[in-house]
C-alpha cells in the first residue's frame, strides 16, 4: 500500500458526507479511484473507480440518498449505516487506463 501512496495523487482522506445533513461529496468529475475506510477501525471497506467519480460515489449510498446502480445493497447500508466512521480519498486521472491500472492495484 505504501507505494500506491507514493505513485497517485491520492487527495487527503475526509469524511463522507452525510446526504441528511446537506454535507458535500469532493471527488473527480472525471475518471478517478476511491478508496473508503472505516476510521474507528482503520480498516479499508471499500474501493473503486468511475468514469465521472463524482457521480459514481454517490451509488455508495442506498436510495432515497444514492444514485446510480449498484448490485450489493448491504455495501450501500453499511456506508449508511456507519457513515459518521467512514472516510474516503480520490485521484483523478486524464484517462481510463490509468484509472484502470490503478484500480488493479488496488486489487
């Protein structure tokens, strides 16, 4: 993990916005990578990729608050669920395959 740390841009981790309290998501408009962790724990939970990553993380959340599709609804709660503890990170990238060979990395 220390040499993707070094090898991306990876923003500061900040806190996952709550959508009931009007709070703000801060991620790429283009292609870009998230990583998600749960603070009390220091434990990654979730990561991905999205050609407009903006969009794309907003399907982290379940609906009536996300967008989007996503398959796994118990991802969608657990971020919901335990929103005050998870915080995220981004980089962005000028193409998909950088995006892509990023996320594989991260694999």
């Amino acid at each position: 993990m220390k040499a993707l740390e070094q090898k991306y841009n990876w923003s500061e981790w900040r806190k996952f916005p709550d959508p009931r309290k009007g709070e703000y998501l801060i991620a790429p408009f283009g292609y870009g990578v998230y990583q998600l962790k749960n603070s009390k724990i220091n434990e990654f939970t979730l990561f991905g990729s999205g050609n407009n990553l903006a969009y794309r993380m907003s399907s982290l959340l379940p609906k009536p608050f996300g967008q989007g599709t996503r398959r796994n609804e118990e991802k969608r709660e657990y971020v919901l669920n335990n929103i005050e503890k998870i915080e995220y990170r981004t980089v962005a990238f000028t193409s998909e395959k950088e995006m892509k060979d990023c996320e594989r990395e991260l694999r």
